[in-house]
C-alpha cells in the first residue's frame, strides 16, 4: 500500500530514522483498528500520534475517537480538522483531550494545537530513532496536505545526530 494507491490507508514511509504511518481514520472502529495494528507493530522507540476528528460530529462521536485511541500511544497531538473544524473551532480536540485523560492517559501526554502545518512539523520533530510516528488527518483535503509535508520534511541534525 502505499499514498498514491491507497491515500491515507495505512501509507508507510521509511526515509527517516523513525518510523512514519499514515491513515486516516474516520470513526470509532477505525481508530480502535488504528489502535489494534498500532499496537503490533514492534519499536526501539516511543509511539506517537496526531489526530484530527471532524468538528461537525456529535460530541459522543468525537469522545468516542478519543477513547478508541487512548492507551496505544506516547504522546497525542490533537488538532483541528482545517476542512471541518465546527463551532467553537478547538471543540473537537478539546473532546478528544477529555476522552484520553478519562481514559487515563496523562496530562503531559496531550498537546492540542490549531494549525496543521505545525502539529505535523511538530510530531516530525519529535522523532527520535526507533520510534513510529502515527498521523491520522481527517477526511478530505488535510490528508493530501499531511502526506506532502511529510516528504518534505528534513531532518536537521546537531554534532552528527538528530535533534
């Protein structure tokens, strides 16, 4: 499988010296089967992931998403989906935060942001060898947009490793 095939289902990309995995999940059962295969996939290093959930979704919807998600990763990175944010626009990413800390995943864990080029170069940067970098944009255009930037992205290095 890879992007140009199957965009945003399970598109692995291995250029770096971590790990990238994109799909892009669009309800409970997905991001529970997200979890599941997440799960499996043996690392020398942390899992980490970005989330986007539609904002037009029901707050069960979203907390639901969050709940399927909780426990599987490192670190969550909740963003807001640029094609359906809905009213206030942080509302869904504030849902999801809520469901993995119910779900006991800890405060430190969970970083909401607002712009999607910068949660992307975030969790990039966050990447350290050995580790799977998991990101999951909604549906619609952000997909296209996330995969780009991962291509792109270079690694800047400090005495020969990486930052």
């Amino acid at each position: 499988m890879d992007f140009d095939n199957t965009p945003g289902r399970l598109d692995f990309y291995d250029a770096y010296p971590f790990d990238v995995l994109m799909d892009a999940m669009k309800n409970p059962a997905g991001a529970a089967a997200l979890g599941r295969f997440v799960e499996r996939i043996k690392t020398h290093g942390r899992k980490r992931l970005m989330v986007q959930v539609r904002g037009d979704r029901d707050d069960g919807f979203i907390k639901a998403m969050g709940t399927a998600l909780a426990g599987q990763f490192d670190h969550y990175i909740c963003q807001v989906h640029s094609v359906y944010p809905g009213e206030p626009k942080d509302r869904a990413p504030a849902l999801v935060k809520a469901a993995l800390l119910e779900a006991g995943v800890g405060e430190e864990q969970i970083t909401l942001m607002s712009d999607l080029s910068e949660a992307v170069d975030t969790l990039l940067r966050m990447g350290s060898e050995g580790d799977l970098l998991v990101f999951a944009p909604g549906t619609g255009q952000p997909k296209s947009e996330v995969w780009s930037q991962i291509l792109a992205f270079e690694i800047k290095t400090d005495a020969g490793g990486l930052e």
